[in-house]
C-alpha cells in the first residue's frame, strides 16, 4: 500500500511512509535487545563465536534495516513539515 502510495505520490506517502519506517526501527531494536539479553542473561549466542561473525553478520546485516528507516523517517518528517508550513502560509 505504501509503495503505491509513493508511486502515485499521494499526500499521505509521507505519514505512511514515516510509520512503516518507525514500526521497522522498532523491530530491529527490539531483535537487537532481546538476542543482547539472550546472551547476557541466559549466556545464549545465535552466531559463531568469532569476532567477525558478530560483526558482519549480526550487526552489519541488520544495520542497513535502522539506517534507511531512520532516514526515510527523517525524509518524511522534513517533507511533511514544508508541506504544513506551505499550507498555513497559504492560508493566512
């Protein structure tokens, strides 16, 4: 719905946009503190033990999925703010 949204350039792509990208966020923190407290907790790790493994694929893998989310929200935000600003010029 958000992509057709976009693609026609619809009004609320940004509000929508903006709440897809903030329930991704959500997500990828909540996958984020609950394997943490797996193995901080329970001592349970999901990948191997080395180093890079840790780095590359836990992190670095599901870093571009808070990246772009937090940009686009920040996109909509800003887009959405010049379009309120714009209508109350407009109408005072």
């Amino acid at each position: 719905m958000v992509a057709v949204l976009i693609a026609i350039e619809h009004p609320l792509r940004h509000p929508m946009q903006a709440a897809v990208s903030l329930g991704q966020c959500y997500g990828d923190l909540l996958y984020y503190a609950t394997s943490m407290a797996d193995h901080f907790y329970l001592g349970i790790e999901y990948s191997r033990p080395e180093a890079y493994y840790f780095w590359g694929y836990y992190f670095g893998a599901n870093f571009f999925w808070i990246v772009i989310p937090a940009g686009e929200c920040c996109t909509g935000d800003c887009s959405a703010g010049k379009l309120l600003i714009l209508h109350s010029v407009v109408i005072q």
